[in-house]
C-alpha cells in the first residue's frame, strides 16, 4: 500500500493573515507574482487586493 498525503489545514492557514486593502477596505490575499521586465515590475510575494489593483510587495 502507498502513503496517503498528509495535507495542512486550509481554514487554518487563511485566517492568520486577514488584512484590509488601505484604500478600498476590502480583505487582500497574498500571491506570488513573476517578474515583468515590461511594465518594470520585480517578481516576489505580494499583497494583492483584485477589487481595486492595490499590490504591496512583502
């Protein structure tokens, strides 16, 4: 027999990190986004808000 696949706690992992969008008040989420030599943008971990466009690198 194999192994099953130990997963985390979903529920659990989203909750430490409610924060709101300091401009539209709206609840943000961290990504990661990949580098853009176009629009100039470093790739990384960000705050992202998708209701009004608001990113913060961490």
């Amino acid at each position: 027999m194999g192994k099953v696949a130990k997963t985390a706690d979903r529920s659990k992992a989203g909750e430490s990190s409610e924060q709101a969008c300091p401009k539209c008040g709206k609840p943000v989420r961290v990504v990661k986004r990949v580098r853009n030599r176009q629009l100039h943008i470093a790739g990384g971990m960000y705050l992202s808000c998708s209701a009004c466009e608001f990113a913060e690198k961490l």
